[in-house]
C-alpha cells in the first residue's frame, strides 16, 4: 500500500509556470508507474503523463513540450513541471502509482486554475 499527497496546485495566469509535487508515504522505487491524470467536471479523467521506475516517459499531445514529469526515488517524490500554461489546462490534477503488485492508487487531487 502507498498513500499520495498532492502540492503546488494553485492560479496562474496564462503562460505561467507551476510545479506539482506527489509525496508518497513510502519507498517508490519498486513502483513501476508514477503519473498525473487531470479531470474537469463533466469529463472523464484523462492522462497527462506518466513515468516508469526505469525513467521513460509518456505525455499526452495536448502537453508534449510544455510539460515534463520526472521522479526523485530518494524523495519518495514525483513532480510535474507546467510551463506556458492555458486555460484549457485548468482541472484538478491527480497523482497516481501503480505496480504489478500494486493496485492503482490515487491522491487526493490538487487544483490548478489558468485565468488572468
């Protein structure tokens, strides 16, 4: 089992930059996917990116080259960096982890509001 903490969440103006932070409560070395999903009311959950504990990388098209997700194993930690922000990008960001042996876990969710 792993509990997810999400932080960084917040408003930003369009072009802005955030940095999104999932603390998990233990090691995530053995954890075979870390990601971010986002969802807006009315829609369905969607991929934003996710990372493997060998380190490759996947994003959504709507993200490529403005968003990168990396991992810090001796933090227990993943990130998501957003740069050039829109307003489409607004939604309440989740962290997920899952493994083999892991069922697919979530975090709580964290906010992020591009307006001006």
């Amino acid at each position: 089992q792993v509990q997810l903490v999400e932080s960084g969440g917040g408003l930003v103006q369009p072009g802005g930059s955030l940095r999104l932070s999932c603390a998990a409560s233990r090691s995530i070395f053995s954890i075979s996917y870390m990601g971010w999903y986002r969802q807006t009311p009315g829609k369905q959950r969607e991929l934003v990116a996710t990372i493997t504990n060998g380190g490759n990388t996947n994003y959504a098209d709507s993200v490529k080259g403005r968003f990168t997700i990396s991992r810090d194993n001796a933090k227990n930690t993943v990130y998501l960096q957003m740069n050039s922000l829109k307003p489409e990008d607004t939604a309440v960001y989740y962290c997920n982890a899952r493994s083999p042996s892991l069922a697919s876990t979530w975090g709580q969710g964290t906010q992020v509001t591009v307006s001006s």
